[in-house]
C-alpha cells in the first residue's frame, strides 16, 4: 500500500535557503488529502475537526489508540516555567507538552499516539544520555535519535523486494522511483517523523526524510491499519531499545521523500532528473 528533516529550512532546487512556514489557519483537507497522512485520518478523528486540535481534544483521542495510555499532552506553558529538559520533563512527570495552534506539535503528538512505545522508547534514551552525561548538549546517539524522530519514515517490505531497497540506499533514484514505480504497491511506507508531516502541508522540491527499513512476512499485508501499526510499534521499540549509535547511523539513510511513487504530482521523468534533489551517492 503506498501512503504519503528538520532544522527548519526549505531548500529550492537552485540551492537558495527559505524558512519553511506551516500554513497559518487549520485546514483538515490536508490530512485528508495526501497519502503520508492516511493513518491520522483513519485512525484519530483529525480530519473531521473543524479548529485546530486542543490538548482537550488530543487527550479524548487517547484510549481510540491507547487504551491504557500512561502520558497526557499538556499545554507547553508548564514547561516553560520549569527547570527540567523537555525529555526529562516527559519521562518523571508523564505529560507531553504541546504548544496550542502549531502543526509541528500537532504531529509530534499523533506519532505518540500512533507509536506509544517507540515514543516512550526514545525519551528513555535521551534520558539515560542526558544522567550518563549530566548535560543538556547532545550526544552522537541523541542526534541520531532525534533525527529519526523528527525525519523518520519505515518502509515495511517483503525480503522479495530487497533489491528495492537496496536501489535506495545505492541513490539510483530513477530506477527505485520511476523505472520500478509499480513494485511500490508492494511495500508500506509510513511516516514517523513529525517534522516531515508538518512539511508536507506545504510539500517543496528539497524535502528528505530518514529511511528505516523494516522488513516483514507476507502476513504483515493482511493486516488491518491499527494492527499493522501495533507490529510496527512493538518491533521499534525494541530497536530504539538497544540499536548503538554505529546501529543508527548504518540503518537510516536519505530518503528525497517526495519521489515515493503518488506522494507529488509532478512525477514524470524529468522531475526524477533533478539532481539537486535526487542526489548521487557520495563515493
């Protein structure tokens, strides 16, 4: 099934640097309309709301997904008045803190409400990084973390379809994208990183996310969304779980995010020949 990084910074094919801005009003018809976003809008009601979600509303969504959730979204103000580190803050008090009207908060809180135990997985590591280091700077593997966490996206595939994979992590753009287009209805790709679905609200030539590939059985396609989800959920853990800082660096690559086959509608040939996107591999 094919559904559709982030230091904040939109890159044009002509190399020019512009901040990415999210749209300023709600608009549900974007997680209504682009693939990436078909396990919000099947599984939480984000598309059917007519304002922009509350942390009310965020924590009524909990037990649709989670029916024994351990956390609640907060309003960031309480963070702002303590002393604690936004992880450390999470991981002894048990609430997310969520700025109101903002979509990249919006996102953040929809992947833990989609990935619970991942999510819950990655705050217990930069929590034992930061008490091993006594220090708010990050470290190698808590880079590496938030950029899986912000910029991740699994692509779940049958051991079929390794050359596929294998087409990506090589940078042969054209020939994983476009020659072999059709061979995506075989894989699942799925968002994790919240960064990347605020940035495809407004998608632009220059958007990469992290890929993680996670290979699975045949059974994993007869699987319903949620159930395909709890898979997912309980595999990353584990690997957020114990992968090395050697682990996540050998395992994500570029992924230019906008070449999945249906997720921009400009995909002719001519589009997988921008190089300034769709990057050679480095030797």
């Amino acid at each position: 099934m094919v559904n559709t990084f982030s230091d904040g910074l939109k890159t044009s094919v002509t190399g020019k640097n512009q901040r990415f801005i999210a749209p300023d009003a709600w608009d549900a018809q974007i997680v209504q309309s682009h693939p990436a976003y078909r396990p919000l809008d099947c599984l939480l009601p984000i598309g059917q709301q007519p304002q922009f979600p509350n942390v009310a509303s965020l924590n009524m969504w909990w037990p649709q997904v989670v029916p024994q959730a351990a956390y609640q979204f907060v309003d960031s103000t309480l963070l702002a008045g303590d002393s604690r580190y936004y992880e450390v803050f999470i991981a002894q008090t048990g609430q997310i803190p969520t700025r109101a009207h903002n979509w990249h908060d919006l996102f953040g809180a929809c992947s833990w409400l989609l990935y619970p135990n991942s999510k819950r997985a990655l705050n217990q590591r930069h929590l034992a990084e930061i008490e091993q280091s006594q220090s708010k700077q990050r470290s190698g593997l808590r880079h590496q973390l938030t950029l899986f966490d912000e910029c991740g996206v699994l692509l779940l595939y049958r051991q079929s379809d390794q050359w596929l994979i294998d087409l990506l992590r090589q940078h042969r753009w054209q020939e994983a994208f476009f020659k072999h287009g059709l061979a995506w209805r075989q894989l699942c790709p799925l968002v994790f990183g919240h960064a990347i679905w605020e940035m495809l609200t407004r998608p632009f030539i220059g958007l990469t996310a992290k890929l993680l590939p996670m290979l699975v059985d045949d059974s994993f396609f007869t699987l319903a969304l949620q159930q395909q989800l709890d898979f997912v959920d309980t595999r990353l853990c584990k690997q957020v779980a114990e992968f090395s800082l050697t682990d996540w660096r050998s395992q994500l690559s570029p992924l230019p995010i906008l070449g999945i086959p249906g997720w921009y509608p400009l995909q002719d040939e001519a589009f997988y020949q921008l190089t300034d996107y769709f990057r050679p591999k480095r030797e």
